[in-house]
C-alpha cells in the first residue's frame, strides 16, 4: 500500500479539479491511500482509502512563500508536508504556490543528507515523443557548479527511477556544445561533470536542441531552467495568437483549419510538459510532487501517480544512497 | 553619401548572397556606397559605387575567434573592420564566424569610451508584428549587474534610433514579475535600473512574455539571451518536425495543409528573426551587423540596410554622447 498525502485546497480550480482526480485515482490503483488536506465541508468523497484531514487556513498565491509555511500552521499545504516528515505519507502533491511548496518541502520536508540545494524537475517534451528530464526549473536561481553537478546525479537517479530509463545520457545545457564553450558557471560545471563515473555524461547541449532527443536528462541552473520554461509555455501562447490573427481570418482557412483541428490539438498537447505530470522537487527526505497552478483533474491525476511511482521505485532511498556519499 | 564594408567571404552561401544583396542595395539606395572585401576573382560586380578590396585570407567558422582576427590580418573580417576603423566606412556587414566578428569589433573597431562590454542585440518578432529589442543574445556571458544597466541604455538608444520609437518601454528579464524577484544578478540590475533617469524602465518581465508586447527593449545577460534566442529557434525546427510527423499523415490533412500552406509560410516568417535584419554588435566606435550565418540574399540587404540607417541615424555618436558620461 502507498499513501499519498494531497493538498485539496491548492490550484486555481481546487478543490474540484483535486477530488475528481483523487477518485480516479483510488479507483484505478487499488494499492493507493490518499490523505486528504483541506476543508473538510468541501469534500463529498467517502471512500475506505481516502481519508479528510481538516485544516483551517490556506496558502494563497500571493503569501511570501517562507513567511507563509512558518506562519499558517493549520494550512492545507503544511499539515500535508508534516504528515510526508511524519512518515505518515510516503509523498504529497499539491497545486498551490510554487515557492510556498519548495519552502514546505525545505523546512519540513527536509534536505537529504549531502544535497545542498534541492532542485526541480520536469519532463519537457521531445519530437520523438519520449520527453526529456530537464533541471533544475527555478528553485536555486543562484546555482554554483557544485550545485549543477548534483542536479545531474539527481536528474541520472530520477531518469533511471521515474522514466525506466537505463544509463540515460546527462547533457549541460550551455551556449555552444564545444567543450571549452559557456559562462563561468558551466565552464566550471563541465569540468565536474566531465571527470563523473557516476553518471554518463555526454557534453553540451544548446537550447535549440532541447526537443531533439539528444539527451534524456538536460542540467541547468534554477535562473536559466525557468527561463526555458517560461519560454516554451510562452512561445505556445503567443503562436497561437498569431495563428488566430493571421490563419483563421479567411472562410477557407477555417474551413481547413477545422479539418486539423484534432491534429493541432494532439500536437498542442505534446508540446504541454504538463501532460507528463508535476514538477518534483528532489534531494529532500521524501517525494513532493508540484502539480501545475492551471492543473485540470486529468493533470493533478497524474501528479499522484507520478507521486506513487517515485515512492514504489524508492527514489528517495536511492538518493539518500548515491548523494548523502559526496561531500556537503 | 552612407560607405558600408561588406565581407564577401562569410556566411553559409557566400559570396554567392552577398554580391546579391550588394547589388540589389546599391541600386536601391542612390546615397549608399558598398566597400567591398574579399577574392577578387570571385566578384562580378561592376557598379560606380561598389568598391572591390582584394583579400587572400578567410576566417572560417571553425576557426578560434581572437586568434584567427590576431593572425589573419589579410583576411576579408579583419579588413572589414579595419575600413570602420580608419573611418573609410560608416559601418561594416558580415555574415561570417560570429565569435571572430566580435573580436574584430572589439579589438580593431573598438570599444566606445565608459562601455565596460558591448553587447549583441537583435530584434525579435512580437504577436503584434512590431517587434521587441532583445539584448544581450551572446557577446557577454558572464555578465554584472552594471553590464545589464549599460544593456539597457544602450537598447533604449537602439530602439530610439533604429527603430523611433519615442521614449521606449525598457523591462529587464526575469523569473518573476514582483520587483524583488530574480537571482542575485538581476535582482542587482533591478536596483540600478528602477534608478534610472536615462530611460523608462517599466520593471521585470518573464520569458513567457517576451513576444507579447509588453515591452520595446528586453534586457538579459548574455548567457540567458543566447539560450532563449536559441530555444526560439530550436522550437520553430522541433514542431515543425512533429507537424510534418503527425499532422501530415493523412490526405485530408494534406489537402487542409496545402489550403493553410501560404498562411503557415507567413507565420513562420513572421517568427523568424532574420526577417528583421542582423543582430548589431553595440557599444563600439562604430556600426558592425552580424548577418546570421545561414542568410540568403533578402536577409543579407536587410543587415546592409540596417547598417545604413544606424550610420544615418548617428546611433554611434548618440551613444557615445550618453554612455561616456557613465563611469567606466
């Protein structure tokens, strides 16, 4: 049996988006329990595996994400890191405040022993489909080469674990793909990785081909992986625009576009990361799992499995083993 | 009369889209004189106001940028560059190895008197189809907060001058909106800015608005503005992939997409950067537009004809007015 603690009252459709997700989830795995936080008048699910944790106070997407987690003690989001420090929960997801979740995950989730800074992954899509594990996406903005070096040990760890991919190929993403290329961050950061027996590592990778499937784990800083991130989600919402201006303005053209409208939705959803789950923060002392802010019931269902996956194929132990070896 | 140096030699499809360009440009512009450098033997022009400069050597991508411009001092690069220097030409166009390009600038244009690092600036398309000023997309990658301050006088100056626009919208790239946002570098460069008297900073921008017009000049470090230029070009290419892939397997949808194709051709351009001339290398005492590598013949006269508006619109002499009163 896995146990999964679940932040109701996170995202900008909580709760429903969370509960219809909950239920789906428990009626398809039959090995899951989910420790529910929130508003306990706001829950209709009566199920054996799910249990209603009532809390009274919620952290918006506007709080100081510190100030947030020391202060609102009864908040959905805490009362459901304390149950994963507990050991009452193997993971948790929420869809709340991104920086409210990283510092919950921090001060009372813990840092595993040897990981310095945590980092936060996402799978990106790819053109063959497969996707790739790409780090850290914002929660150490001022990364040191040291830092980049573990997020490549723990993207090996996550790639291996999550995505059953064996030896995976770990590329720095960096501005040129010649060795001697970069900033003074990846310069250094190359060496590191380069000298690794750890991990297969296989050089720079520019930005341009992060889709391409020349890696199955691309390493960044938390400054630039946001970035990316950002950029990927936004070149998608503004394309679109385009499209809408210039395409769809004559009869014809809609009349075409409507013939490839299920086509351009398929491929709109393959270039959506979210589709592939959360984001998961790692290096702490057990699995949280960050479900998009927009989440849709389908999106937060697969945060929770993603969540159920990483606790089955014990990541954490895995980690605990191969980082709490390299120096602090 | 404007005098603008061209390198016959650089570039994917020289001299080939050069002498094209070149000819196309000087008949057009009745004021524009063309110097031009490279093997002799190679060029057909004839034309009263294009000037052939004999050249015996040729800076090639693979070359190491400082020591091929140090070395091959016969080279049509170094020579371009040696004619803005000795103010025979107004401002200089290649299209060649873009690391020995700046070198060039820097080492034998040289740099303006209190600019501590030029920078690499393009302009990117926007939903609205006027376009942002994105600067630094790669000359100065490891980058201090004074560097980003310099940056965004120097794009304001630009966007002024190049594209009159009146009192630009300068915003400086970041993972936040909120003025505290931002890892220790732009945090910094947030300070100096919000101080500003010089230009009309309206705060951070995210990657994810970058094309959504929010802004006239972008300012990043060169590092981060590689990697988005980068990642724009790279998504362009990958969905192209995944469209071809998925969206043109059937006939009906090969039909829908032979109506759309003109359309989807525009749309493309309009997301092409190239379409909006070179990216310009600011900073020196003098006009130096890198074509991008892979220009064809339309591309190559837009980098001219950027050249020749920057000559004509004194953007050296502006900045040389504003930013020697900054200390150096």
């Amino acid at each position: 049996m896995v146990k999964i603690a679940v932040d109701m009252m996170g995202g900008d459709d909580a709760p429903e988006i969370v509960l219809e997700a909950v239920e789906k989830a428990v009626q398809d795995f039959e090995d899951l329990e989910i420790m529910l936080f929130g508003d306990e008048s706001q829950c209709h699910i009566k199920h054996p595996r799910v249990s209603i944790h009532h809390t009274t106070e919620k952290i918006t997407m506007e709080d100081e994400p510190v100030r947030a987690i020391k202060r609102k003690k009864d908040s959905s989001m805490v009362r459901m890191a304390e149950a994963v420090k507990n050991g009452e929960a193997g993971g948790c997801v929420s869809a709340g405040n991104t920086g409210a979740l990283m510092s919950a995950g921090l001060f009372i989730v813990g840092r595993l022993k040897g990981v310095s800074r945590p980092a936060l992954v996402v799978t990106l899509p790819t053109v063959s489909g497969k996707g790739v594990v790409f780090l850290d996406v914002g929660a150490n903005a001022d990364a040191k080469a040291e830092h980049l070096y573990q997020n490549a040990l723990l993207g090996h760890i996550y790639a291996v674990n999550l995505r059953g991919i064996q030896n995976p190929k770990v590329a720095l993403l960096n501005i040129g793909t010649e060795d001697q290329k970069g900033n003074s961050l990846t310069k250094k950061a190359f060496e590191l990785m380069n000298q690794s027996q750890t991990f297969n590592f296989v050089g720079n990778i520019e930005a341009k081909s992060i889709m391409e499937d020349e890696a199955d784990v691309i390493v960044t800083d938390g400054f630039t992986g946001n970035m990316i991130l950002k950029n990927l989600e936004g070149i998608a919402k503004s394309v679109g625009k385009i499209v809408k201006k210039d395409l769809l303005s004559s009869f014809k053209n809609k009349l075409a576009a409507l013939i490839l409208k299920k086509d351009l939705q398929s491929i709109a959803k393959q270039l959506d990361y979210s589709e592939y789950g959360g984001s998961v923060l790692l290096g702490l002392d057990g699995i949280v799992v960050k479900a998009h802010g927009s989440s849709n019931a389908k999106a937060f269902y697969s945060a929770i499995k993603q969540a159920k996956i990483a606790v089955e194929t014990q990541i954490v132990e895995n980690m605990r083993e191969k980082v709490g070896t390299l120096n602090e």
